[in-house]
C-alpha cells in the first residue's frame, strides 16, 4: 500500500519516509537506501539542508555499495 501511495505522490516526503521505514523493518537495506535517497533529494529540494544531512548520514551508517558518493554529496550540503 505505501509502495503503490509514494508512486501515486512521489513527492510527498512523509510517504517515502514511512517506506523507508518500512522497508527497514522488514530487512530490505537496499530498497530503503532508495527510498532515503529519494527522501533526501527531495528535502534538498525544498531547502531542508539539516534533515536532508541528517538523511544522507542516516543512508551513510547503512553502508551502501556507493558510500563514497553520500560522503561527497554530504560533505557538499
């Protein structure tokens, strides 16, 4: 249902939170990280730099393949 409400409204950042979450939950480390991608790209967007930073040290301490590229992007916000 969450997957199906962020496609409806992808920019509704409490929607892609909430699945991140989720997806947290349920052990489902990569499909959160691009959720929490998403979440912070669109906080970016709306000029939320300390949550956005917040969310991308968050995607940081999960350890995605590509970390260096959030510490460059976080060390850049």
């Amino acid at each position: 249902m969450l997957e199906e409400a962020v496609r409806l409204q992808p920019q509704q950042m409490s929607l892609h939170a909430r699945l991140a979450r989720a997806y947290i939950d349920l052990e489902r480390r990569e499909e959160a990280i691009t959720e929490l991608d998403a979440l912070g790209e669109l906080q970016l967007d709306a000029g939320f730099g300390e949550q956005a930073r917040k969310t991308i040290q968050y995607i940081i301490s999960m350890k995605p393949e590509n970390v260096e590229a959030y510490q460059q992007l976080l060390s850049r916000i």
